[in-house]
C-alpha cells in the first residue's frame, strides 16, 4: 500500500559523519558489491568497460568544497543513499503500490515484483535516492540491508548495513532513532545531527553530523597574501632595493 | 527533466482527446450516424492513443494493469482510473447518437465531466511534485484544463468559444512561464540546504560523485539553453495561439482554415510540452552542479 503508516514502531536509519568521513568510496563499493549478490535485481552495469560506462548505485558519494566568510576553504565528501523519509513521497506517488514504507521500521522498499517502471518515484525524491536499473526496468533504492540486519545466519557483528560495516573510518553508523540509548539518537544529539532540505517537509530518517568548526588562523585566515608576489607596501631595506631596482 | 517524446506525446494528444470528447459529452455538437461514429472514433483514437503512448516509457508495460490499483494516494493511478471511467461513460451518448441519431445527455454530461477530471489528474502528476518547483503550482492543472478545452472547441469547430479560450489559453501559458522562473528561488532549496553545508559557507562541487553519467542526471538534469527557450517560448505560442486565432478571424465558416487551426494549434502544444519538460528543474541537480 502507498498510504504511509502514521507512526513507526521504529524508526531505522543512518548517522553519516561528514568529519570523519574521507571519501574512499568503501561504502559505495561494498553496497553494490552486497544489493548485486543478494536481495533483488543485480544493480546492472552498462558498457562497463567500454567509453561510456554507466551504472545502478544506491550510495554515492560527493565532495564539496565549502569556503566559510573568515576561513580558509575545506573539502567534505558527502555520501548520499535513501534517508528512508517519515513523509516519503516517492511512496504515495506510486501508482502499483510496489512502494511502501514498513509500518515495524520505517524502511521504505520496492517490491520489484510489482514495479511497472514508470520512474514516478525518482522524481519525486528531492535526493535522487532512487535509480531505474537499466536492464532490470525496475526501480532500485537502498533496503538499508534488510536481507542483513535481520539476517539470522550472519554473525551478530556482520547484521548491520554494508556500507556501514565497511566503513574504515568509522563515518557511518546505524540504529534506531527513537530509542534514545542507540548510537544514532546519543550523536544526533550531541553533533546537532541535520536534515537534508527540511524545506521540503520529507521529514528524513538518516542524519548528517556537520563537520566539526575548524580553528582559525590567527592573522593569517586567509593564506592567499602570503604567496601575492607584488612589492606594493613594502618599506625599510628591501622596500630600498625594490625601489632602486624599479629605477632600472 | 528529460522531454521523453512518449510522455510529450501522451499529455498532448490524451489531453486533446479528453478536450474533444467533453465538448461532444457536453453536447455542443450533436452529429448523428456516421458523422457521430467520426467524431468520437476521432476523441476515443487521441485519447487511447496517448494513453498506450504512455505506456512505452514503462520499464515493464506488461505490469500497466496493477497502475490501477493505487487511487487512493497517487495521482497516477487517479489518472489511469479516471480516464478509464470516462472513456466508458461517455460510450452510451456515443451509441445513441451513431446508432440511433439519440443523445444520452446524462451519460454524456457525466463523461464530458470526467474527462475533464482526467485532464485534471494529468496535470497533477506533475503538480504534485514538489522536487519541481517549476510544475508544483496551481498555473499547471489550468494550463493542462486550458489546452484540452481549447483543442476541443478547435476540433468541434465552435468558433466563438475556441477564440474565447484561445485567448485565456495564451495568457494560461505566458504566466505559467513567468511564474515558473522564479519559483525554484522562492522555495529557497540550495546546494546549502541540500547538503546541510550552509551555515558553514558557500558550497560548491569538488568533484562529482563518478566519471560516467548515470539515470539521475540523464532523467532530471536536462535543462534547455536558456537562450532556445525563449525562441521555442515565441514558438509555441505563435503555433498554439496566435495563428490559429487569426486563421479563425479571417476564415471563420472555411473547414480547411480551421484543420490548419487544428494542426497548427497541435504543434505548438506539441512545443510547449517539450519546453514544460525542457525547463523544468529538479533540485537533485543540485547535487550535482559547480
């Protein structure tokens, strides 16, 4: 059904540490390594060694350079899966009803069975979570490794979602939200964990932790001067010599 | 977004389907016997037509049946439903008059209706969406409901009324156009807000996320130059409106006068509709931009 259930008894998602996490793309590769080899269509590759490589992929991650008003400009990489929304509209616009948000936790999944491939979902997902698989003509988006986390036959450590199990860094981390002991809700809290375009009213699961303020420079913020090779300014002895040489 | 000529074609000629066969249901005209069959073959062909067209960007067409299932949250699916209803009511004023030159005006009044709120539906699969600020506004349901009644009155030949909504159709569009320039700054969504990055600073791309391209950018980060806009904007409204308005005044009794109206009207709708796609854009582009 694409009615979404008015509450979750929970409410599953991810933390994903925007300071910690180095870009390595560990997690985009064990996600597709694990949705390939498992639950549902394989996340097909298209020409994927020939000139125009195209390809299915639940997790991606970005890098953005941000240049704050008093600071010198740093880098975040920025992985970017499903947020498993409270208020998903790629659920009620599903016309089929192969979308839908599970009332025990809150994980929003295709039922590829049912899926017309229509792309009306796509569209509505303000994130671009989800990706019609060109060769399976049905809609794929993260399960937040469901044929995992409840997995029986997996040792306890291993029932989390790839991405997050692979990790080096330690960037990524899964839980339950409401539950206000899980790791997810104590860093959320303590890192004042953000939504993704909150403007849109989605009302997102996962949670972004911000990068950590980074210390400023004193004096010397902005290090571009440092390198100007002008000689305007200058006084005492080499201010002599510039203007003796100037004279030449 | 990605103008896919089978969902252009759809929204254009289901639209002028629909518009013709709530000017028959209505009873503006009233032909009898084969004149009947013509008309209606003519509402039920655009329509059915447009409908199955839409079904070519499926990536399972054989599943289409279960589209039916979801009306009670999906615009989609109303659409899918209501144009099924509508195809179907208006068939025993089609009957009476073909077979046996007698209106059913109830059924015809009811399926000129729900054809109308099938248009509707249309136009709010893509009003609905909010990851588009461009189409999530009111402008686009009367654009849609503008461009079927119009095609209707051109096709029944109702003179007066097709000038009259040519018209209200020009300005229709126009606006749509002007309201929709601004209205991804109005609802304020950045590279900030969609990375939460923001407060922090001015963001902008490092490096993209892969070399290649993939489905997100190929459906939703097409946008057209700006500066074909604007001629193809000119275009549209020249074909759709303006020149079938004159063809209208200065021949309003000559039938070939008037299928040119037709078919000029049509092509500009068919460029309108390419630009409502062309134009539209989507905030995952965002993600993805300098």
């Amino acid at each position: 059904m694409t009615t979404l259930p008015a509450q979750t008894e929970r409410k599953l998602g991810l933390v994903i540490d925007l300071d910690t996490c180095v870009g390595c793309h560990a997690c985009v590769v064990s996600c597709k390594g694990w949705n390939t080899e498992n639950y549902g269509a394989p996340l097909s590759d298209t020409d994927p060694y020939g000139k125009d490589p195209v390809g299915t992929f639940l997790n991606r991650v970005h890098a953005y350079e941000v240049t704050p008003q008093d600071n010198a400009p740093f880098t975040v990489h920025f992985p970017k899966s499903c947020l498993h929304c409270e208020d998903a509209p790629c659920v009620t616009v599903c016309p089929t009803g192969a979308s839908y948000k599970r009332t025990e936790d809150g994980i929003v999944l295709v039922n590829e069975d049912a899926c017309i491939g229509c792309g009306l979902c796509a569209w509505a997902c303000p994130y671009g979570a989800r990706e019609l698989d060109a060769l399976a003509g049905v809609m794929k988006k993260c399960t937040l490794c469901v044929d995992r986390i409840y997995n029986d036959t997996l040792p306890q450590e291993d029932r989390v979602p790839a991405c997050v199990r692979t990790c080096p860094a330690g960037a990524r981390h899964f839980g339950d939200f409401p539950d206000p002991d899980s790791t997810v809700s104590q860093l959320s809290r303590e890192r004042g964990g953000i939504e993704l375009m909150p403007e849109l009213g989605t009302r997102p699961v996962n949670r972004y932790l911000p990068p950590r303020p980074r210390d400023t420079l004193q004096g010397c913020a902005d290090p571009a001067p440092a390198t100007d090779p002008s000689t305007e300014g200058l006084t005492g002895f080499l201010g002599w010599i510039d203007r003796t040489l100037a004279r030449f | 977004m990605y103008p896919a000529p089978s969902i252009i074609v759809f929204t254009t000629l289901s639209g002028l389907g629909f518009g013709l066969l709530a000017f028959l249901g209505a009873g503006v005209i009233l032909p009898t016997g084969l004149a009947a069959f013509v008309w209606f073959a003519l509402g039920y062909a655009l329509a059915l037509v447009g409908l199955v067209a839409s079904a070519f960007h499926l990536g399972h067409p054989e599943r289409a049946l279960r589209a039916f299932t979801q009306w009670r949250t999906s615009w989609l699916s109303r659409e899918a439903v209501l144009s099924t209803l509508a195809l179907l009511a208006i068939a025993p004023h089609a009957a009476g008059l073909v077979f046996w030159a007698t209106p059913v005006p109830v059924a015809g009044a009811i399926g000129a209706a729900l054809c109308l709120v099938t248009v509707f539906a249309t136009s709010m699969i893509y009003a609905q969406l909010k990851t588009v600020p461009r189409w999530n506004h009111w402008s686009t349901p009367v654009l849609f409901l503008l461009a079927a009644l119009t095609g209707g009155a051109l096709l029944t030949g109702s003179g007066y009324t097709a000038q009259m909504l040519l018209a209200w159709l020009a300005v229709a569009m126009v606006l749509h156009w002007l309201i929709g320039d601004g209205q991804f700054a109005r609802r304020g969504t950045t590279l900030g807000t969609a990375t939460g990055l923001g407060p922090l600073g001015r963001v902008r791309q490092l490096e993209p996320p892969h070399t290649g391209g993939n489905y997100l950018l190929k459906e939703m980060a097409y946008v057209v130059a700006r500066r074909h806009s604007r001629v193809l904007r000119v275009i549209a409204l020249t074909l759709a409106c303006v020149l079938p308005s004159i063809l209208l005044w200065t021949a309003p009794y000559s039938l070939p006068a008037l299928a040119l109206a037709v078919v000029l009207h049509l092509a500009g709708m068919v460029t309108q509709r390419w630009l409502f796609f062309a134009e539209a854009e989507h905030t995952v582009a965002l993600y993805y931009r300098g």
